[in-house]
C-alpha cells in the first residue's frame, strides 16, 4: 500500500506564509506503529514474564496502559513519516514544522503547522533606474590624507601642559551607553572637523584647555539618522577623563616619509599611493550608500513571502553579532540590557528585529537576482577573496599554527573562510548586476561571458602572432 493510500492529506494555506497539514492515517498503517511503539516499551520496560522486548502487544497495553501505547505509536508516526508528508504534501519547509494537535485517535487525525520557505518575486526590477554618480575626491582630500599619514608618523612626547590644536590625547571615555565606553582611547585635536572622528565631528576639540588627569562632562546630541542604531536621536552625557597629552612633531612630505610608510622611495608614489587609497575608500563609501538605496527601490517593486519564524533565525545572528562586539569591551549582553534599562524581549521586538528583518530581505532579494540571472560562483575572483581573508588575518596577527584543535581546527577555519567568502564574491555580482540594470548598462550574464572569452581568445591569439625574439 504506498503512502498515498494510507494517508489523506488537507493543506490550509495560512496568512503568515505558514501551512497546516491535516493528516488522516489510515487505521492499519497506525495500528503498525502502535505495535512497533509495544515492543519498543517492552524492550526497556521489565514485561513479568517475558524477555526484554518479547512481550505480546496486548500484554504490554495492559501492563503500561493504551494511552503510553498510542503516545509512543503518534512520536515514532512523526519521526518516520515526516518528511514523506510533506513530500507528498508538496510543501517546501522554512523550518521545523510542528504537530499542533491530535484531532482523533480512531482514525488517527494530526494537524501540523509548518513555516513555509521564503518566496521572493522581484517584478519589473529590470526597470529600475537609478545613475551611478560616485565623484572622485578633490586635491583639498587628498592633502587632508596625506596629513593623516605625517600625523601617524609623527614623533610625540609628553607635555605638562593644557591641551591645544595638534596634540595627541589619551583619555578614557565613560557613559551610561556602552557604544560610547572606550578605555585608553587616543585621539588627535584637529583645527578642523572630519566626518571620521570619533565619537562624532568637533569631539576632540572640546578637550582643548584640559590637562593631564582632569575631567570633563560633554552632553551631546546625535540625530535621527545617525549610523549607530543605538544613538539615533538621542541626548548623552560623556564623561571624559585626560590620561596623557602628547605635543606632536610632523615629519615632511618627503622621499623619507615614503619609504618609511612602504608606499615607495620617492614622494611622487607615496601622493598616488594616497590617492588611490582615498579614492578607494571614497567610492566604497559610496557604493554603501548607493546599494542600499538601489536595493529598497528594487524592493519597492517586489513581492517578500516569509514567516517570522525565519525573522527569529536572522534576529539570533543579529544578537549574536551585538554579543561579540560587547565582548570586545567586556560585556556581555545582560549586563547591556540593564545600562539600557531594557528587557531582552523588548529588545530583540524594537531594535533586533527591524535590522533582522532588513538583513533578511536585502539577503533575500539578492539571492533571487542570483537565481534569475545565473549568476555562477568566479574561482579567480573567490581564490582572490579567500586569499585577501587569510592575509588580513595574518595581519591582524593570527597564528594559524597555534589553533585550537590542530588539523581539524584550521581545516573547519578554512571551510568557513571559503564559505563566506564565495558569499561576498556572489553577493559583490548580484549587486554589479543591479548597479547594470539601474544604469541602463544591462547584459545577460551569457553575453558577458562570451565576450570575456572572445577577449582572452584575441589576447591570446595576440601573443601568438609575435615575432619570436
């Protein structure tokens, strides 16, 4: 008799992109179980009489009882039976469904309630336009760099002074908001702003005036849209404490100041090594703004399906990312919810699970640009990616003959290295292909291909044609 004989299946689609199966079993097949259910009792339960797991059915019903029976007959449906259900069901799972109820034991009726997998329609996204209008910098931020780099090479010493323009500062920074907590934390007094500094622009320039071992309770106000989701609007006192002032000596823009930064042996290949860094950083800077931007107007048009099962699955990678960072400042994530005066349910329902469900979406529409487009995985470009992770570890200064686990250890490193970084390759290409589509400059990932290969087939065939030497 195969499954479909022996079970009547009824799909119920719910409104929160789940499913409710309700399966009748077809009373021989339950009756098979519950007789597999008696000699599974029998076997760790002392039967009088009889040897482990040799008792008869009706003996074992009437020494532990019908209920223990059926109870071990309905566990043992569900583990075998499962995954056959929701086969025959036709239902693609986002998670572990679960039985909801027993409906009737004669026939057997169960209802389960299963979290369907997410479903994404992307729309017309191939008519979204948005132009791409990144500007290099200018020479003034080009300058502004290169007196970063004389400020990092500068020679300091200790002065028993107030602090002034163009000092080094150590200080210690306390607040009741641990994003704001840094000990032993160095900054340079600027005569000018810079979006980079932190905690925010102008901060270390209301230091100017204090000397070594005082104090000072800054109050500052961040704005609504300001990048750390913890300080958006908010009002803080900072509380903080001068450890040492440091006067500054700068060295010239010279032949020595390249080699001593690596970045060549004349002054004329450290400015474009300077250059090309800020350029780098500025376009990087950029393109985060412009993919998010591309990506909410690609999301305008699309359709997102998901339970928030699957918004519970993102929310602990999210709180999992939160715990590391406070780990880093020896804290860990009670201690935060109690300096927030906060709850950790109200916590993940009013700052975990908006970014969650953003991460989840954005994941999730990139993924079906993948599908829809081809996109395949490049080996030069992920051998490349792989390559950059292990080096920046190296720089960091991971040893990776001292892991932990020996062999075993580096080789699961390795695995998740590789996995995460064929991610950023795949998700680099779907937002490149976006970035095409958006700026009109769309080709299909076939016609791209066959191009590069006419390229390397010309090149080739280039080198070939040379006279020999």
């Amino acid at each position: 008799m195969g499954l479909e004989e022996t079970l009547n299946i009824e799909k119920q689609y719910q409104e929160d992109h789940s499913v409710k199966l309700i399966v009748e079993v077809d009373q021989e097949k339950m009756n098979t179980y519950k007789r597999r259910a008696a000699s599974k009792i029998s076997a760790r339960s002392k039967v009088p009489g009889f040897r482990p797991g040799k008792a008869p059915y009706e003996i074992v019903v009437r020494t532990v009882g019908e209920a223990a029976v059926t109870e071990q007959a309905v566990d043992l449906f569900i583990d075998t039976e499962y995954s056959n259900i929701l086969k025959e069901a036709d239902v693609n799972p986002g998670a572990t469904g679960t039985l909801e109820s027993v409906d009737s034991l004669e026939p057997a009726k169960f209802t389960f309630r299963i979290p369907l997998a997410p479903e994404v329609n992307l729309g017309d996204y191939h008519s979204v336009r948005m132009p791409y209008e990144w500007v290099a910098p200018e020479e003034k931020d080009i300058e502004a760099a290169l007196e970063d780099l004389r400020q990092r090479y500068a020679a300091t010493e200790n002065v028993d002074r107030p602090i002034e323009v163009g000092d080094y500062v150590l200080v210690d920074v306390n607040s009741e908001t641990p994003e704001l907590n840094r000990k032993g934390f160095a900054t340079f007094v600027r005569g000018e702003d810079r979006d980079t500094e932190w905690p925010y622009n102008g901060f270390a320039k209301k230091l100017i005036g204090l000397k070594s071992g005082e104090n000072k309770t800054i109050e500052h106000s961040f704005p609504e849209d300001w990048e750390v989701e913890e300080l958006k609007g908010k009002i803080v006192n900072i509380e903080v404490t001068v450890k040492t002032v440091r006067g500054v000596t700068l060295p010239d823009i010279d032949d020595e100041l390249a080699k001593m930064t690596g970045a060549g042996d004349t002054v004329d290949e450290l400015k474009e090594a300077v250059k090309k860094d800020v350029e780098s950083r500025s376009q990087g800077d950029y393109d985060d703004k412009y993919f998010v931007d591309l990506i909410e107007k690609v999301k305008e048009g699309a359709t997102i399906k998901y339970n928030e099962h699957t918004i519970e699955h993102e929310g602990e990678h999210v709180l999992s990312d939160l715990a590391n960072r406070l780990a880093q400042q020896n804290m860990d994530l009670e201690t935060y919810f109690k300096v927030r005066e906060t709850t950790r349910e109200k916590f993940i329902e009013e700052e975990v699970n908006p970014v969650a469900r953003k991460r989840l979406e954005r994941g999730l529409l990139l993924d079906e640009v993948i599908r829809q487009e081809k996109i395949e995985i490049d080996n030069a470009a992920l051998e490349e990616e792989y390559n950059n992770t292990i080096t920046g570890l190296v720089q960091q200064g991971m040893d990776f003959s001292k892991m932990r686990g020996g062999k075993k250890g580096q080789k699961q490193l390795s695995e998740a290295i590789a996995m995460e970084s064929a991610s950023r390759v795949m998700t680099r290409k779907a937002l490149d292909m976006l970035k095409s589509i958006a700026m009109g400059e769309y080709k299909p990932v076939e016609e791209v291909v066959a191009e590069e290969s006419s390229e390397e087939t010309a090149a080739v065939e280039s080198e070939q044609e040379k006279p020999a030497e």
